[in-house]
C-alpha cells in the first residue's frame, strides 16, 4: 500500500491500518506497542512509538494510527516504512510495512513552503540587528529574517509583514501634559524611550530583555 503524500507535509497524514489474519479481521489488544521506522532517501533514519510519542501513533478500536511528520516528508522520494507490534518486553507479536510516497514541493525552501504569518513576524523579530535614520528622515529597521527568500522572489506573506513594521512600529503623540509618548507595535516587541539628552532609544531582543530583568 502507498501513502501518497507533499513534500513538506506536518501531520497532515493519519493513517488508519485494519489488519487481517487469514481474511479474518484482528483486533490490536489495547496497550500494545506500536513502533514504526523508516529511511528516508537521504539516509536519514526516523522512528517512532506509541511509548514515547502515544499522539503521533496509537491503538484505536483495534485498530493502528500512525502519524506522517515533517522529518519523513523533508526529502521527497518514495520509501517503506515497517510497522511493528511489541510486547512490553520488546517481543515482535507483529509486523508489516507500507510505502511512503513522497512528491516533491513546487519550491525547495520549507520556511517559505510553509510561512505564516505569525512565524514572519517572529523571524523578523529575532533577526533585528539595528536601526538608522535614512537620508529623508525615516527610521528604517534592519533584520535578517534568515527565511532564506532569494533576490528577486516574492512572497505576499512577507510582504505584509513589512508594510505592516512601515505602518505599526511605532507612533508618536504629545500627552495633555505635554510628553511626548510612544506607542509600538506590540508583535514586534520594541521598548522606545530618549535618553537624558533627548536622543531616541530602541532596546530589542536580549538588551531589552536583560534591563526587564
């Protein structure tokens, strides 16, 4: 049997497994180990257990559920998988195999392949290495998001996440005592304050962690 799946695929797969002894039907006992593996055609080798991962493979009605991760779906090809059934003691009560058939993605690039939203905005918040004021006075944020997206390419995700940071970073307005207050975006975690000599401050990632402390 081939389990057809996309390359880069997280959990999008559950396989239920009927199994049939002489044409008669048979009932997984409940408690039995499940464990099934594999190598992928790179060589890398996965395995798993309903021990150590009972939500990725279990026994459900008599029957098995196993799980396709992202680390068998990394590298596309086709290759089997053996599912065993064990006693506690590590007995083989069972076994059998099915084939993974894995397509390969449109593009090459998983964090792309599968960007959200949310995880741009993370990666460009980790990646903040500094700011500066540009010719016609903006305050410009440098970041190397390290999404890996190539000169050139488009992505309409990262896309609004920068005109999102261009509109969102921060504002500006005077309080009716006459402060002047800055509100910014909370995603991107920035404190903005000045300085004894009015000189704007910007404290992110570890330095704006480390005076919180």
């Amino acid at each position: 049997m081939q389990i057809p799946v996309k390359q880069f695929d997280n959990q999008a797969r559950k396989v239920r497994c009927r199994l049939y002894q002489n044409s008669v039907e048979y009932v997984v006992p409940e408690g039995t180990i499940i464990s099934y593996s594999g190598t992928r055609p790179d060589g890398a080798v996965f395995q798993y257990s309903s021990e150590s991962r009972p939500e990725l493979v279990f026994v459900n009605s008599g029957t098995i559920i196993l799980t396709v991760t992202s680390f068998m779906t990394e590298v596309y090809g086709r290759f089997p998988i053996d599912i065993y059934l064990l006693s506690d003691e590590g007995d083989v009560l069972g076994m059998f195999n099915l084939t993974l058939n894995v397509a390969r993605a449109a593009i090459t690039n998983r964090k792309i392949v599968t960007l959200t939203y949310k995880q741009c905005v993370d990666a460009t918040t980790a990646g903040i290495q500094g700011f500066y004021i540009s010719e016609d006075g903006y305050l410009v944020m440098e970041s190397d998001d390290e999404l890996g997206l190539m000169k050139g390419s488009y992505s309409s995700t990262m896309e609004k996440v920068a005109t999102d940071v261009y509109d969102k970073m921060v504002n500006t307005f005077i309080d009716g005592n006459g402060y002047l207050n800055f509100q910014s975006w909370d995603d991107l975690g920035l404190v903005f304050s000045l300085d004894e000599e009015s000189q704007l401050l910007i404290q992110y990632g570890e330095e704006k962690n480390k005076d919180a402390g």
